[in-house]
C-alpha cells in the first residue's frame, strides 16, 4: 500500500475524530505517514474543534454547515499562530452545501484525494456521497443512511470498486465474502449488541428515558446513533445496507443479537459453513480498513485476547419488543422513496424523544404510521427522494404532535 490523501466529512463526530486518530497513528513501513489529510468538514456545532482539527492536519480546504467563515478563520488563525503557523491558510466553505463541496474538493488536480470518509449522520449525507461518487476516488461510506436513501442512485453513481463500506458490520460481510465466491453465499447475518434494553419485552420499553436509551453497552455512539442502536432502528437500517451493499436478497438476511460486540457479522455458504469477522468493538479498525482497502492496516486496532476465556452468545431477534428490523425489511421491498421516508420519520421521532415529547415505542410505532401513509414515487430520482423526506419529516411532526 502507498501513500494516501483523505478527505473527512463529519470531522468532529465519532467516526471522523477515530479516524484523525488512525491517521497519527498510522505509517507505512519505511516510518512515512500511510494517509495524510488533505480537506475536513463538518457541522456547525463544535467550530473550535474543527478549526484545531484543520491545524493539526494542516488541511488546504476546512467546510463548515455553519454560515459563519469569520469565526472560523478566526479560530484556526489563532490555533495556527500558537502552533508557529503563521502563514496557514486553508479554504473555508460554510453553508448547507460546504460537505458537498469538500467531498469533491480538489478532484482533477494534484491534491486529488484517493479517499473521501463520509462519517456524517442522517440523511443530510446523500449529496456528499454522490459528489464524492463523481471522482475517482474510494468512498469510504459510514454514513449509511445516504445509501439506504439513495438507493440504486448511489449504486448507479458508484464505479466498480469504488463503494466501500466503513460499518462494522458491512465491514466484517465484506471480508468474510472474501471467503468465497457471490453464487456460494447463503446467507448474511448481521449481529446486533441488543443496547441497552436487549431482553426487555414491549410493555417494559414503555417508560424508558432518553439517558436510559443513551447508555450503550459497548459502543461510543452520537445521539441517533445510539438511539437507533435502542430501538433497533439502526439494524433496520444495517440490514437494508447489506441488501445495497452485497445484492443479497433481503430474506437471505437475518439480524441475531450477540450482546458481546465481538463478532460483528457472519457469512454463511452454501456448504454449511459460516465465516466470521471478529475483533474487540473498536470502530477504528472498520475506520482504518475503509481508507485502506483492499490492504489491512497494522496496528489499527487491539486484537481478541485469545489466552483469556471468554464467552460468546447469541440469540434470536425478539420482532415484537422491536419491529424495527421487520419493518425496515417491508420498506426496502416496497422500495423506491420507502427506505427515505422510513429514516426520515425515524430522525424525527428520535428529536422528539429526546425532547421528552414522546415515549419511546412512539419512535418506531411513528415510523410505521408514516410508512403506512406513503405512497412510494414511481421514479427514484434526487428530487423525489428529497421530496420524500419531507412530506416524511412534516408527516412524522404531525402524529408526533398529536401524540405529545
């Protein structure tokens, strides 16, 4: 493996800071640095950070959601003058579009990046994908909702080769399917932790709190992330990306709760045997082998401890405390805008959560509701899907208001 420039949206969130660890932490065996940063973005909520960010890494272009480039020039001014830089200067976007512009920032010339890391949460992450997708360069995808969004139009935007995936558990499919051949494949199975309510029946589920839903047992996710890990929401969305990913059929795809986190997805073949992916929870190895791939990079992450006992369990997936991964599987195959609306109303039932207005089996009883209501766009275009996501998102507000 040679040298690599990366580009990473979402900076300041928990995939993109694992990531900025990787890459000081990572060298080629002659002691160079393997991945050098060459463009950063991210919302608008942590600017110091980013701004640190983009000194550290001595970025040429810094994007920002907010539309507020002098506080951000300020900030990495500063930061460069304490760090004796006082000539840097990197670009600044900001506004709604800045992560779309970064995502294909340099494209053509010689700062080109070969990896664009899309970390960003929630669907705001489609455009981004799709202008990385318009370069050469790898997409390193965890922001899975602009796939499951975008559907076949991110697959149709993606050269062969070009898409891979940064979830653990897409990342673990992917080289377990390195195993055998597409016509051996079975079956997928996707692990879940279960969160932190696995076990619980629905009526116990009632009461929950947003700290409760907050409480991962294994993993250091944001807010929806978390939240979705709790409903189960996010293995809704884990299955239909397997399903893009991997063209498994959907009823060759079954999500089973391993509480553990070790084994993060399995391959099943045809001949009986099951191939395994399996390493302590620590999102940089995914992080680290999406801008690496196809070659693995030494160090990443701790490896399984194999001289101290352990035990691993798994379990069937209870559909009636959590029918989120059963209705994530009846929206992919209705297809078209359903995946969309299905994540769009989930968003907004996890806002209102937090907010206390709902309860928390609101959140997925919202998302059937809407889903029910739908009727999916007989052409799945940009527009269409955006237009989606918001009769989604205003739909979604209307039953959650009644219900608060």
């Amino acid at each position: 493996m040679t040298h690599r420039k990366v580009i990473i949206l979402g900076s300041t969130g928990s995939i993109g800071t694992q990531a900025i660890d990787v890459v000081d932490r990572s060298a080629l065996p002659d002691g160079t640095p393997r991945f050098s940063v060459t463009a950063i973005s991210a919302g608008g909520g942590n600017l110091e950070l980013l701004a640190n960010q983009a000194v550290h890494l001595r970025v040429l272009a810094v994007g920002t959601a907010a539309d507020d480039a002098g506080t951000l020039r300020s900030l990495i001014e500063a930061g460069a003058a304490a760090a004796g830089l006082g000539d840097f200067s990197p670009e600044i976007f900001t506004g709604p579009d800045a992560s779309t512009v970064i995502a294909a920032w340099g494209a053509g010339s010689a700062d080109a990046a070969d990896v664009v890391l899309n970390g960003i949460t929630g669907s705001i992450g489609l455009a981004p994908t799709l202008a990385a997708l318009a370069t050469p360069a790898i997409l390193a995808l965890a922001n899975k909702e602009s796939l499951i969004v975008g559907g076949a139009l991110v697959k149709d935007a993606a050269s062969p080769g070009q898409l891979v995936p940064v979830d653990s558990e897409h990342s673990a499919l992917a080289q377990a399917l390195r195993s055998g051949a597409a016509g051996e494949v079975d079956k997928l199975i996707v692990t879940a932790s279960g969160g932190p309510f696995r076990g619980r029946s629905r009526e116990e589920l009632a009461d929950v709190t947003p700290a409760q839903a907050l409480k991962h047992p294994t993993w250091d996710m944001g807010m929806m992330v978390t939240t979705n890990s709790a409903t189960l929401v996010n293995k809704g969305l884990e299955v239909i990306e397997a399903h893009l990913l991997f063209d498994v059929p959907l009823d060759r795809i079954e999500a089973v709760v391993h509480p553990q986190s070790v084994v993060h997805s399995m391959v099943q073949f045809t001949d009986g045997s099951t191939i395994a992916q399996a390493s302590p929870p620590d999102m940089r190895l995914p992080i680290a082998l999406g801008m690496g791939w196809p070659d693995r990079v030494p160090g990443a992450s701790a490896p399984c401890d194999w001289s101290k006992a352990a035990t691993w369990t798994f379990e069937p997936l209870d559909n009636v405390a959590f029918p989120a991964v059963e209705l994530a599987k009846d929206a992919a195959r209705r297809g078209s805008t359903c995946p969309a609306v299905y994540n769009a109303a989930n968003e907004e039932a996890v806002h209102a959560f937090h907010a206390g207005r709902i309860s928390f089996l609101d959140i997925v009883d919202t998302i059937a509701q809407v889903l029910s209501e739908h009727t999916p766009s007989s052409q799945l275009t940009l527009h269409t899907v955006l237009e989606a996501e918001v009769w989604a998102r205003a739909r979604a507000n209307e039953l959650l208001v009644a219900k608060g």
